[in-house]
C-alpha cells in the first residue's frame, strides 16, 4: 500500500503548479477543456470524491486524444529548459513534435493517483507510464511511477525510476518546487537502497535531502531507522 503522506505531498505540489486555481466540486463549467476538467477532478480529490475525480480525469484524456494528431509527437512541460529539451531531442531524430501545457499528462497522472486510492495499482502504473510518456523530464511524474515500483517491492526498478527523478528536478522542476522534487526523489532513492541492503547509500541519500531541508522529518526518521538496522535494533 504506498503512504498517505506521499499523496499528500503529490497534491500539495500539484496545486503549486497548477495553471489556474482549482475549481469547487458543484461549481458549473460553461466550457470543458482538459484543464478546467484536470481542475475539477483535483478539487474533488481534495474532498476525497474519488469516483467523480475519475470521471473528470477519464473525459480529459477523450478530449486529449480527440485532438492528437497521430503523426505527431506529444510533449508536455512545465519550463522553457523542459521544453527546449523535447523540441531539441525530436528535431535531432528527425521526428515531428509539439510541446503542450501539462493538462493532458497531469489527467493521467492525476488518474493514476485515484486508482491508487480504489487499489487497481496496475491501471495506476499504465496511466503513470503514459504521464511519464509524455514528460519524460517530469521529476513529479517519476518519482509517483518510482513509487508505484516500490509498493510492488520492485526495488530496482523504483531506485530507477527515483534516480531519474532526482537528475530531472535538479535541472527541468520549476524553482518553486524544485527543492521538494529533489528531496522526494532522494528519499525515494533512499528508501530503496535500504531495501537492497545498501545502507552507506542510503544514508547519504536522506543526508543529501537534509542539506536541502534541514526540517525533512522523513529523512530524519528514515536515518534513524538505519542506525537501528546496524545496531540490530530496528522494528
């Protein structure tokens, strides 16, 4: 079962990003877009509507695909550098690419999440790896797929997934919410290091988050934990 207080972290982080503030759950939509639809799945997600945030999130991604041109490659981002980086690396394959808005990955990010909540963790993973699809560089988007991997005790696959987090936010993460994607990610990355029995790794991984955040409780329990695991003494 992955913590609450990963999910938590995911939808305080959302709403920083979001391009426009979330909706209340009864208020009326005179246009439907994907975002004004991603809008109102989140505002019922924050009232714990899992069921009417899924049908706001499954009728984003119809209008998504509606709109897709098939013989294009689409992107979304969150910052100049994200975007620059996706144009760059089509444009050297010699394949044709558009750059959008996050709304039509946030829906499957967002969809990913509420499944988790219902416990499908499967249909969670492929709306995950489609989010992932179209952000590659999304340290969001990566670390909650990492974390899908390590609620599976994929261990080295989440470490994988965590570690490609931790290089995308230091370099693509917006500046508001950068230090909180690094850090997550390096926790993740922690998290599953202590799993492969690799505790120097570890530790150094929390501490890294800790230089970042000195206030980062759960790097601090997390280093705790492992002086308890050398002394034999973890519960």
């Amino acid at each position: 079962m992955i913590k609450k207080m990963s999910v938590l972290a995911v939808l305080m982080i959302l709403s920083g990003c979001a391009s426009s503030p979330p909706k209340t759950p009864d208020a009326e939509q005179q246009t439907k877009t994907p975002q004004t639809l991603v809008d109102q799945g989140y505002a019922y997600l924050k009232v714990s509507k899992i069921k009417q945030a899924i049908a706001e999130f499954d009728a984003a991604i119809k209008l998504c695909q509606d709109s897709r041109e098939d013989e294009k490659q689409v992107y979304t981002a969150r910052t100049l550098v994200e975007n620059l980086s996706y144009l760059t690396a089509a444009a050297a394959s010699g394949k044709s690419a558009e750059v959008l808005d996050t709304s039509c990955s946030d829906a499957h990010y967002l969809m990913g999440y509420a499944l988790i909540d219902f416990g499908k963790i499967e249909e969670a993973e492929t709306q995950l790896q489609k989010a992932v699809a179209m952000a590659p560089k999304n340290a969001m988007y990566l670390s909650e797929l990492g974390h899908i991997y390590q609620s599976k005790r994929d261990w080295s696959r989440a470490l994988s997934y965590f570690t490609e987090a931790e290089s995308a936010a230091e370099i693509y993460s917006p500046e508001e919410v950068k230090v909180d994607e690094i850090c997550r990610a390096k926790r993740g990355m922690g998290f599953n290091l202590i799993e492969l029995g690799k505790l120097d790794d570890a530790e150094k991984k929390f501490r890294e988050a800790l230089a970042l955040d000195a206030k980062d409780k759960m790097a601090l329990s997390e280093i705790e934990y492992i002086r308890q695991l050398r002394s034999g003494n973890a519960q």
